[in-house]
C-alpha cells in the first residue's frame, strides 16, 4: 500500500471513528470499525477509488450497520456514555429532556439500524441521502424516509424514554428497597427480564432477569446522590467525599416496573460526562 493511501487514511481516522461511535455509541466497537475498513483499504486496489472520503464513510457505514444488526442476537449491548443534567425543581424536567435529547445515545437505542444509520450520517455528519443509499441498499429517497421517521422518534421519544412522576416513583422504590435489603420490595419493581449494565474499570458487566438483579442490587451509594436525568431517562449521579464523581445509573421504567439500568462507574468515562456539580460547590459544570 503506498504510503500517499496510508497517509489519506490517517487524516480521515478521526472522523471515521466519530462516525463509527455515534452510530454505534461504543469507543471500542467504533476502534474495530476503523481497523476493519483499513484492512479492507490495505487489501483493495488504491488506482480503482475514485472518492477515498466516500469509499470509506460507505465502507464504515456498512461494518457498522452489521455490528447494529447483531447485537439484536446478543444479549449485552454496549453502554458507552451518557449526557447528564440536573434542574432544581421538577418543573425543570422538560426543559432537561430536551436539552439532552440531541446528544441522545440512550434515545438511539430506540432506534432500528436503519434509522440509526440513516439519522446518524445525514444529521450529524452531513453525508448525502445517494451515499447513505448505497451503505443501506435503498433509494436516495428511502433513506430520507429513514432518517426523518428516525428524526420524529428522536424529538419525540415515546412515554417510556421520559422521567414523569411515575417513573421517578419506581425509581424511588427501587432505591428504597436496595438501601433496606427488601428483596421482595425489588422483585416487584423489577421487570422479570430487567437488564443491569454496570461500565466498570475492568469493562462492561452484564446481569439478566429481576432474581440475579436483586440479589446483587448495591446502590447504598447512589441512594444519597442526586436525582437526575441521563438521555431522558430518570437517573442518580453521586459523588465522593473528594467531589469526585462516584458513578451514574440510569433507568428505563415501562409498564410501573424497571426494565433496564444501566450503571457507569468506570472514572475515565465518569470524566468525560457533561456532569452538574456535587452539592456545595459553586458553579454548574466541571
């Protein structure tokens, strides 16, 4: 491979990345996305690429489309990072959502790969509905139908992507009943097949079904944090003595039971959360 296509690679691994984790909404997928597109670069004729920027936002797009479409036979989905914002009063709740509702890595999990793919390259990327096409094998126009459907479901994401009364009531329960040890207090507002994603140092760790939740359910710390909303999702940010950040969690809650939480505790990706401050400090943002 000449060393002019390695370097034209090089400058386009940025935003190939970029791509391949909002698409994806994983740092480690994203790294395999790009690695497999240069192997697929090394290997091909560099003399037959006429657009190397199109060839491999296409060849990007593709790879990541397929990963999209397994996890739907996986049981873990990565949990990358969350955007987080705190009101000082209920009432804030709405205005909160829709501030966090763009950056919306939770929301796209709603999202079929289609429309994921679709909404992601055109809206935050700026790639054209003939090139979106070609990675989909669809029409120009069945790719904008994507992308807008993707769109409307992303402003107005449905009742169990919120933080209403209710779901914060459930949340409230939850909590309650892990800082008692009420074991039955937790299998009634845990959803039979609840997934507990905790994002830890070590990596993501996975735990299914209400029984395996509750009996390792261990949020004594999140129970005095501060009630938030991660993606639109009622959540609980909390901190140590230092005013470190400690962990997040957030929970999706459908039908009055908790269907999913998903925990960071990993500091490197606590880091780099738009995170509001501990109580007692000064200021809004770190």
């Amino acid at each position: 491979m000449p060393d002019t296509v390695t370097e034209a690679f090089e400058a386009q691994r940025d935003r190939l990345r970029a791509v391949a984790h909002r698409v994806l909404g994983s740092h480690a997928d994203a790294e395999d996305v790009v690695q497999e597109a240069w192997l697929r670069l090394s290997r091909q004729d560099a003399g037959t690429i006429r657009n190397l920027d199109g060839w491999l936002t296409t060849v990007v797009g593709r790879i990541s489309l397929d990963v999209l479409r397994s996890r739907r036979s996986r049981p873990e989905t990565p949990y990358d990072e969350v955007v987080v914002a705190a009101g000082s009063e209920p009432a804030d709740d709405v205005a909160l959502a829709d501030s966090v509702g763009l950056a919306l890595l939770v929301v796209l999990e709603s999202l079929g790969p289609n429309e994921r793919l679709a909404f992601v390259l055109h809206d935050l990327f700026a790639v054209p509905f003939e090139e979106i096409g070609r990675i989909l094998g669809k029409s120009p126009a069945a790719s904008k139908m994507l992308a807008s459907r993707a769109r409307r479901k992303v402003r107005t994401p449905s009742p169990a992507l919120s933080a209403g009364p209710e779901q914060r009531e459930v949340v409230n329960a939850f909590l309650r009943a892990a800082r008692d040890g009420d074991f039955e207090g937790l299998l009634r507002v845990l959803d039979p097949d609840v997934k507990l994603t905790v994002d830890t140092p070590d990596g993501v760790v996975v735990v299914l079904g209400a029984t395996n939740v509750a009996a390792g359910a261990r949020f004594s710390a999140a129970n005095d944090g501060r009630e938030v909303l991660v993606g639109g999702l009622p959540g609980v940010v909390a901190w140590r003595p230092d005013g470190t950040p400690l962990s997040v969690v957030a929970f999706t809650v459908v039908d009055g039971r908790i269907a999913g939480i998903a925990a960071v505790a990993d500091p490197a990706r606590l880091a780099s959360m738009a995170l509001p401050e501990p109580p007692g400090t000064v200021g809004t943002s770190r």
